[in-house]
C-alpha cells in the first residue's frame, strides 16, 4: 500500500485558526504525520449565530459563535472552516438538528471544493463521528472516529440518560472506533452492537521538541515572576470542572505555614470568580490567575514552575499532563477519567482524589519534600510524544486502506 499517494479526510468540531487554539492536539497530530498522505483535508465546521441577536441577554453566551476564522493551506495540509447557522443547545434539546446542520454543512464543502478523499478520520463523536458516518455512507471510504473525552464519558456513559442514539449508529458505522482512555473504552464497550475488537486505545501527548527542559531561572527573570518563590502552576478552561477552586482554597492553607508558595492559574474564559476568590482569602501575594496565553508560551511557563497541578473534576486524557512531564515536572492530579492510566504507577507525581482542597494540600506538602527524578519523568513522558502516537495512526490509516470499508 503505497499510502503516500492517498488522501485523508479529517473531520472535527474544533480546530486552530489565529489565536484559537481549540483543538491544538489534532494539528499537533497531523504536523509528525502529514507527509506520509498526498493530501490531508480538514473540514471543521463553525456555528455562527446571527449577530443582531447578540444584543439581547438571553444569547450573550454565543458571542462568541460570530468569529469567522479563515481557511488556509500549509504545505499539504488544506483546512476548511464552513459556517453552519447555530442552534441554541436549550432548543437543540428539543429538535436534534444541530448535528444534521453540521453534516450538511461538511457534504456541502466536498461538494463545492471538489474534495477528493480514501479515508476519513472524525475527532469527537458527536457532530463529527455523525458526519463521518454520513460522509461513509455517500462516498464508501473506510471511517475512523475518536471519542477524545467528554463526549465519550459524558455523552455516552449509562448515567446519561438522553444519551442520542443516531450517535451510537455513527459508531456502528465506524471501522474503527479510537479513544484515549481504557475507561472511556470500557463505557465504549457497553454500547448496543458494539464490537469491543473495534475499539483502539490511543492516548493524546506531546511534542518533545516543544516541550523539554529549560533554565528555569531565567524564564523566571523573562516572565517577571520571583525566583525564589516555590511556584505551583494550573493549565486549564477556567471553569468549574476544573476544580480551581479547590486548588486556591489549597494554597489558602500552605500559605499560612509557607509563605514561600505562589500559585499561577492560567486558562481561558472568566477569570472574575477565582480572583474573588483570591481576593476573599487575601492571596493577592500568593495566587495569580492569568487569563489565557498563546499555546507556544506553554513550555515556558511549565518550565518555570516548580510543581504542576491538575486538580480537575473530571477528565479524559488530558495533552498538559504529559507535556509537564515532557518539562521535566512532577505531576499533581485528580485521579479521575483516564488520568491514573497515565502514571501507571511510576513515581512521576501523586494522584489525589478529586474536590478535596486537604488532598491537595497535603500532595503540594508531600512533593516539596519528595526529591524527583527528573530523568525518570523524561523516560516516563516519551511514550506520550507525537511521534509514537503519529506511528500508532498510520498502522490504522494503512490497515484500513487495504481493507477498504465494512459493510455495516
């Protein structure tokens, strides 16, 4: 199979484009394995709300739904963002139709690019994994679906009671079903006609050239933060689910009886709660939240820190964790979704329970003392890196080339 003469069809719910880094771990998976393809297109479709509705309270929330990135083209790498009308989720509860406007939108694009594809790859089982399925049944190309997280052990866990079954018919329509976590697998497995040989665990990871130790005093000087405080720092959505809060109430803690902890938050989206929060509990001189930076400043301040911690409510598995390591950094986490699978019992941090700010601090105690082994994280960080991952892809990519599609 001389896949360098193939095309491969990318379809996801999110991709980067200028200063949107929402979906930066697909690009970074495509950067270590775009030149074995002829050809890689990426189509990802953007709800665009009607923008003389933005004025009224009730659609604040979708403000951002009226960016309008633009398509590009590097090297072999063609990328597409369609605009699709989008649907209030209060009233897609009801109707169900914003994954059919998303599909439409992306047969629509085939259609006026000509776009000529041999495999398709979905990132994310809703919208996506539901126009994958109906790409396959037009053009009968074999199809690969990705379940990355909260799609899997939110949309589709037993619990979820309006679990949508056109989704699972997305799936059954899959040759392979991939997902990042043995217990998002599991919930995988427990859907109608699945077939658990058709599942395939590949975690998410990191770029190692982008990601490696750096002199951390000097970032420190760069970055203006003190060289020589004891710096714990956050990546993550600042929303609740990232369990921030607990965090911050942590630091309230250590800062009585170390008055040498500093902690740095970074994150998109409101930063107005946990500055309160900060506020309320007089940290002004021990907490900093930074309200999001450019993905390529990430190493830098992961270099910078001391401790990295990760105290979400719920995960799947999650890029930051290995790129810590990748820096060199112990690792905090909460141990839920498929964080525990990716310590695997080496000593490369401490999994805590979630919600709990006394778990928290007692692993930011624990960690100030434990000596680390920073040659033993590196080890443990390079079976994440892209590149192994990018191998793992291209067997799939292959296999399935030669195999052609299933009838389902």
């Amino acid at each position: 199979m001389k896949i360098h003469t193939k095309r491969l069809l990318i379809i996801t719910d999110a991709y980067p484009s200028g200063k949107d880094y929402r979906g930066i771990f697909i690009q970074e998976q495509i950067s270590k394995f775009h030149q074995a393809f002829k050809e890689i297109i990426i189509i990802s479709p953007v709800a665009r709300f009607p923008t003389f509705l933005l004025r009224f309270r009730l659609f604040r929330e979708y403000i951002g739904y009226n960016q309008l990135p633009k398509d590009y083209v590097i090297n072999n790498i063609f990328v597409y963002f369609p605009r699709f009308f989008s649907v209030p989720d209060y009233i897609d509860k009801f109707l169900h139709i914003r994954k059919h406007l998303f599909a439409s939108t992306v047969m629509r694009t085939i259609k006026k690019y000509t776009i000529l594809f041999d495999i398709i790859h979905a990132h994310f089982l809703s919208s996506a994994g539901y126009a994958g399925a109906k790409v396959k049944e037009c053009y009968n190309v074999p199809l690969i679906v990705t379940g990355h997280g909260g799609d899997v052990y939110f949309g589709m866990s037993e619990e979820n009671k309006n679990r949508d079954t056109r989704v699972i018919k997305s799936l059954l329509a899959a040759d392979t079903i991939i997902t990042t976590s043995k217990i998002n697998s599991d919930i995988l497995k427990k859907l109608p006609g699945i077939a658990p040989e058709n599942i395939t665990i590949i975690r998410n990871g990191y770029d190692k050239s982008k990601f490696f130790p750096m002199d951390r005093n000097n970032l420190r000087k760069d970055l203006g933060l003190p060289d020589d405080r004891f710096i714990v720092l956050s990546i993550g959505n600042l929303v609740e689910i990232k369990g921030h809060k607990y965090l911050i109430q942590a630091i309230s803690k250590l800062s009585k009886e170390n008055p040498n902890i500093y902690c740095i938050i970074i994150g998109k989206g409101n930063p107005d709660i946990l500055r309160k929060q900060i506020t309320s509990l007089d940290l002004e001189n021990h907490a900093l939240i930074i309200n999001g930076i450019p993905h390529d400043q990430v190493p830098r301040w992961l270099n910078a820190c001391d401790l990295f911690v990760l105290p979400s409510l719920n995960e799947g598995s999650p890029t930051v964790i290995p790129e810590a390591w990748g820096c060199g950094k112990p690792v905090i986490a909460s141990s839920v979704g498929g964080i525990p699978e990716l310590f695997q019992d080496a000593h490369v941090g401490i999994l805590i329970p979630p919600a709990s700010s006394e778990k928290i601090c007692d692993a930011i105690k624990e960690s100030i003392r434990t000596q680390w082994d920073i040659d033993d994280i590196l080890e443990h960080s390079r079976q994440f890196t892209w590149v192994q991952i990018a191998g793992q892809l291209l067997e799939i990519y292959t296999r399935l080339l030669v195999e052609g599609p299933k009838k389902h």
